[in-house]
C-alpha cells in the first residue's frame, strides 16, 4: 500500500536531531514556557518576516486567538460579520463562531480552490470586520486587489496559514500578508509536530501582547488577569521538534512542488481534472494534491484496489454540517460541486520514484 501520508518516515529523516532534542528537553526539567518555545518563536518570525510570533496549542487555538484578540481590543464585537471561504476546513469557520462572529460564506475560484476574490466586495457590509483568507491546499490566495478592497472598508486581513507554510507571493511569505495569521503543525502538515501545536504571527505589537496574555489564562504576570482568558501554550517538546524540521521546510516544499509537477505533466485521463499550477511556483507547496471528477468515488475505490491510499479533503462544506444547521439553506454551487468530485492523492517528500510512477500509471488507466 502506498500510505497517503507516512508520518514515522518523515520524522525519522530527522531521527538523530529530534531525539537529541527530545533529551535535552527531557533532562531540563522545564516543560512549559522556556527557551524552547523562545527559540522556536524567534525563528519562525524570522523565516515569516514578521515582528512577533507566538506559539499557541493548535490551529483552531492560533485563529480563535485572533479574533478574541481583536474583540478585547475593541476592534470587532460579537455580531461583527467576517468573509470567510465556503468551501473552507470547518475550523475556519469555528474560529469565528466560538467568538460570536457572523460567518459571511464566499465561493471560491473554480480553479485555484481559493476565495474568489472578485465575489468579496459584493458581500461587505456595514457590519463587515474581516476578512479570513485559507491558503487552501498550500496555495496563496493574495492580490493588490484584495489589500485595496482591505483598506478602502477598514478591514482586518486574517489568514488562516494552516496548508501553506512558506508559499510566497511576490516574495511576501504566507503569514506575513495580512494583518494576523494562524498556523496549524498538525503532524500531517508540511510543517508537522509529534501532536497538536500551532502559531499566531503578527506584526501587531498590541495584537501580539493581548494574545500572549489570552492564551496564558489572560495573564500578562502571574496571578494577575487582565482577560478571562484560556489555556493554549505550545509546550517545549513540540517547540524543540519544530524548530529542528523548520530548518528543512524549503527542502520538504521543493520535493512537494517536484512531484506536483511530475502529476501535472504526466497524469492525462480525460475524466480527471488537475489542479493548477501557478505561473510563480513559489505560491504553491502542496500540502495536499487534489483532482476532481464526477466519479469520485468510483476512483477511489480503484485506487485502494491498486493500493494507493487517497482521501477526500474535505466531504462536507461548513454550510452543510449539522453544526452549522442555520445555513443549510444556502447555496454555494461550486463548492458543493467541488465536495462532491475532490480527491486528495499522496503527496509528501518522502515519496519514492516508484510510488509516484505507481500513482500516475493507475490514474491514466482509470
């Protein structure tokens, strides 16, 4: 079976540093809050560009901070409305919804996957705050266009920097675009901890400070709270693990971005649509690789038989869960069509060249 994604094989590529740091960390007796995480957050702002970076428990945590940021800031109040893709991970949407935040749902590009940005105006209000963009799947969704449209309504820009984690535009990285951005180290992300663990980044030295207290119990010095806060600290062990595989995360992309141009050029079956690839490369690192086609299902029942393990990113769009019942009755074509024909197939730098000849030899027969 060729794994969809193999954990325990890309983590073991970096066996002798992570465990070198699991050690020290183990034999320091400071597990919470030390140099780890310093140093940790030092380098991700450094490889960002941004002023400030912080780590937090997990993804979720990273944009739920945001926003809670910007509440206790009085720069947004619960009924504010944000733009947020339709077609996003649903943890986007509880970001704002667990803030009392109005999710505004925008299609996406029927291309790029992303918000489409020509659709957002048409949605602002006068209760409009924000704007949340998902580089969805690894790629940047950015414009002059977008920043314009930004500062002509006084809007916050938000990126939810989960899947993208070094993609570029115009030699900006992800992360530092907007105003605040989140990001996941999920393990399967291109970026992975050994457990959950995430990052706000921000240029925002008031944003930065109400987020530090926040997620330390609302406390800027022991024992005295400024916010009713809550507990999301990213512990030395994931710190120590990041900071050693973010050394290498421009190597892991660049094998990403060499496989998606090996599907791309060498997968041609008619019933299966790929995904695009941007004339700058630099704004894509394929966190995931996904094609369409009305018979999901059926390719991927023919791949498991070929041993060729997909999945589907993501089933079910945020307006259509059982969660989120209020907005059932809305309608988003393109990205229902979209949840009905995706297919994620492996990506990762530790593919080998006959998995990848594997993977493309059973799509062009399908």
């Amino acid at each position: 079976m060729i794994n969809f994604l193999d954990l325990k094989k890309i983590n073991l590529t970096y066996q002798e540093e992570i465990e070198n740091k699991l050690l020290s960390v183990f034999r320091s007796g400071w597990y919470l809050m030390g140099s780890e995480l310093k140093n940790f957050e030092a380098n991700l702002a450094s490889y960002i560009g941004s002023q400030y970076a912080l780590g937090v428990a997990n993804g979720l945590d990273a944009l739920r901070l945001i926003f809670r940021a910007y509440i206790e800031l009085g720069i947004m109040k619960a009924g504010d409305e944000v733009i947020v893709p339709a077609n996003t991970y649903i943890a986007s949407v509880l970001a704002l919804s667990d803030n009392g935040l109005v999710p505004v749902f925008v299609e996406p590009d029927a291309d790029t996957f992303n918000i489409d940005i020509s659709k957002i105006e048409e949605s602002i209000t006068p209760k409009t705050k924000a704007i949340l963009i998902v580089h969805l799947q690894g790629r940047i969704v950015f414009s002059e266009e977008l920043k314009n449209m930004a500062q002509k309504h006084n809007l916050k820009i938000v990126e939810d920097n989960a899947q993208a984690i070094g993609a570029e535009w115009n030699g900006i990285k992800s992360g530092n675009l907007g105003d605040a951005a989140g990001f996941s180290f999920y393990p399967g992300k291109n970026l992975g901890a050994l457990g959950d663990a995430g990052a706000v980044t921000t240029n925002d030295k008031d944003v930065f400070e109400a987020i530090r207290a926040i997620a330390n119990y609302g406390s800027n010095q022991k024992y005295v709270n400024i916010y009713k806060g809550l507990n999301s600290r990213l512990d030395e062990i994931q710190a120590a693990v990041l900071d050693v595989k973010l050394k290498y995360i421009g190597h892991e992309n660049g094998t990403r971005r060499e496989i998606a141009k090996r599907f791309i050029s060498e997968i041609n079956n008619p019933k299966i649509t790929l995904p695009e690839n941007p004339v700058d490369e630099n704004e894509h690192v394929w966190h995931v690789f996904v094609v369409r086609t009305e018979k999901r299902d059926e390719l991927q029942t023919y791949l498991t038989e070929k041993g060729i393990h997909t999945i589907i990113h993501y089933p079910i769009p945020p307006h259509k869960q059982e969660a989120y019942k209020e907005y059932a009755d809305l309608s988003f074509p393109i990205t229902e069509k979209m949840h009905n024909e995706v297919l994620s197939l492996p990506i990762s730098s530790v593919l080998e060249e006959e998995e990848i000849q594997a993977i493309i030899k059973a799509v062009n027969e399908f």
